[in-house]
C-alpha cells in the first residue's frame, strides 16, 4: 500500500502572503478545518514545508479513510 499523508489547515491564510495562499490552494484546502489525503510524494513535502506553520499532516497507510 501507497503511503499517503492526511493534511489539514489549522490556521487561517488570512494576512498570509499570495505564495502561501497559492501552496494551499493547490493542496486543496481552503477554508480552516478542512482535511485533504494526498499520496506521500516529495513534492507534497516540500508543499508542507513552505506552510508548516499552517497546517498539520498526519502519516496514513492506504486510502486514507
């Protein structure tokens, strides 16, 4: 099974600057609260480190559910 990594937006991108805004976005979430499963992939990684502050991410096994 594809290890994946459960992400959700714990702080609001408010005030936060357009790039952040744009990584967020692009990983699906958009309002606080929200919990998105993405496959484990270096590039979701580095999409986690430029908005660590924001959310928190949560190692799965499989779907996710």
């Amino acid at each position: 099974m594809e290890k994946q990594l459960k992400i959700t937006l714990v702080k609001s991108y408010i005030g936060r600057p357009e790039a952040q805004r744009k990584v967020l976005r692009g990983m699906g979430l958009g309002k606080v609260n929200r919990t998105v499963v993405l496959n484990d992939t270096p590039e979701i990684r580095g999409m986690i480190r430029k908005v660590v502050h924001l959310v928190a991410a949560v190692e799965v096994e499989g779907d996710g559910k």
